[in-house]
C-alpha cells in the first residue's frame, strides 16, 4: 500500500472514531438528561374515608378521589383500596406517675391488641415498643414475636416526667425507612413536662417518617378539672396533621374497644399516591396537601402534607 493510502486509511479511521465519541457523549447527555426528569419522589398518602353517620367507608373507586398538593391537581398515579401493604406500629405508652393507677388496664389491652395485629394481619405486620417518662426507653425493637412484646409490657414501671415529644421524635427516626406503612399509637393522659425535643420538632419526624398517629388518651377524670387538658390538645393536633384520629377511654371496656378501632381503621385504608407535578416556583418546604371527595356526604382523612426535601 502507498504512501498515500495509508495515510488516506489513517485519517478515515480517526474520523470515524471521533465520529463514535461525539454519538457516545450525545447518548450519555441525553441518558443524564432523561434520568434528571424522571427523578421525581412518588408522595404516599394513607387514606381513611367515612360517611356523616362516622362509619368507615372502603368501597370507592379511584375516580371518587381528586388529589391537591399546594393547591395544585396532582394525577394519582397509584390506588390501593383497603390496602394490604404491611404495617409497622410503633406503640409508645405513657410511663410518667400521673398513668400509675392506670398502667395495668393499658397493658392488658395492649396484649390483646399486639396478638390481634400479629395473628389477623399482613405477615409482615411488625410493632415496636416503647415507655417515656423522664426518659424514652425502647422496649423491643420491630417484631413478630408476640411473646416477646407481652413480656416487656410487663416491664413498664410509671415513674417521674412525661417525654413525649422525645417519645415521637425518636420512634419517628426509628420507623423510617421500614417498608409499607408507618403508625404511632400513643397511649397517655396528655401533657409534657421533660422533653429535649418540642412539639414541632416531634411532628417534623412523625411526618418526614410517613407516620399516622393514633393517640388513646386515658381519662381518669371527666371533668375539666385535675385533667391536663393541653396535653389532650396536643395530642388532637398530632392526630390530626398526621391522618390519624383521637379515641377516648376511662375503663379495661373502652380501652379495649379504642384499640379495636385502630385495627379496623388501619384495615379499611386506601393507599393513593401521585408524582408532585406543576409545583409553583415559590413552593414551601413542607407541601400543603388535601384529599377531596366528590360525594358531599363523604369525608376523607389524611397528613396535612409532606416536606418537599424529604418524601418517603
């Protein structure tokens, strides 16, 4: 071969591969590209819906739901009804002096719920357990082991100080991350007096964990009198920024049923969730969300929203 043509072969061949590089980098820009658009957090929301009479609805479609998030319509992109997506409940009992009278009626029912919800349920259903007083103690960790949890009820002992925004904002840390969905229940009489953590600190993990929380307020006094009615209040709000909902007991009997309300509630859930899209420009951290329904006589029940930077 000349001279000529070598050289004529040598510069076709450098063409060629710059030819591949430009058509590699192209494909790799737009592959980059592509994954940047797509890279959008499905938002997850628990559902609970009931007519004016106060019972649980959990028939509907997914056309009966209209989805908003900072006013904005969102698309459901996902619609479980009654979804069977495994639960992990993590239960936090008030051990602080003023429960003393009370503890043993509390753990009795919550033996009786622990064995519901491992027996009944998804086979992934998991609980963890927890006393707060002056402190926050984990008792176990997230289990099947029903045995186990009813040992360590026994191991509540009622002593000084009331941690609950510490109980919340630790449990909350601790559910994250857990697959399906996420409960606190919180038996207390209300109130807060040895907590690190505030009441907005609490609600910011309870939330950024996808968290409902179901409080069982123990009322050892009708009246408004000698009740720390501030802590109910409290614990009303945690409730209901959070899709869940308050229930009321001052006997074994009530106790009892509070906890088989929560089982049922948890059991009639739908599961909706979408891609937040459209978002205004001046979007708040924590995305404002509502659940509407088309029917007037029905009303729906979840978080009040989610923070943008973390969406489970």
């Amino acid at each position: 071969m000349s001279r000529h043509h070598v050289a004529h072969a040598l510069v076709r061949a450098a063409s060629i591969l710059v030819s591949i590089l430009v058509s590699t980098l192209a494909i790799f820009t737009l592959s980059a590209q592509s994954t940047f658009h797509y890279d959008v957090k499905l938002v997850r929301l628990l559902v609970g819906v009931k007519n004016q009479a106060g019972d649980l609805i959990g028939s509907l479609e997914r056309d009966a739901f209209e989805v908003y998030d900072c006013g904005v319509k969102q698309e459901i992109a996902v619609f479980e009804r009654q979804t069977v997506q495994p639960l992990s409940i993590s239960v936090l009992v008030d051990a602080s002096a003023s429960t003393l009278k009370d503890v043993r009626l509390e753990t009795n029912s919550l033996g009786k719920f622990f064995r519901s919800l491992l027996k009944q349920g998804n086979a992934r259903d998991a609980a963890a357990l927890y006393a707060f007083n002056y402190e926050v103690t984990q008792l176990h960790v997230f289990t099947r082991n029903l045995n186990q949890l009813v040992a360590q009820l026994g191991r509540i002992k009622p002593t000084a100080g009331t941690s609950l925004y510490d109980a919340v904002h630790f449990a909350g840390h601790d559910v994250q991350g857990r697959e399906g969905r996420h409960v606190m229940v919180i038996v207390s009489d209300g109130g807060d007096t040895t907590s690190h953590w505030k009441y907005h600190d609490a609600l910011e993990a309870a939330q950024k964990a996808d968290a409902v929380i179901y409080p069982v307020i123990v009322v050892p006094i009708i009246s408004d009198a000698g009740r720390n009615t501030g802590g109910e209040h409290t614990l009303e709000q945690f409730a209901s920024n959070t899709g869940g909902r308050v229930l009321w007991a001052s006997n074994q009997a009530e106790l009892d049923h509070a906890f088989d309300e929560i089982l049922l509630d948890l059991r009639t859930q739908y599961l909706i969730a979408y891609y937040p899209k459209e978002m205004p420009k001046d979007a708040p951290r924590f995305h404002p969300v509502k659940v509407e329904l088309k029917r007037a006589d029905l009303r729906a029940s979840t978080r009040s929203g989610y923070y943008g930077d973390v969406v489970p």
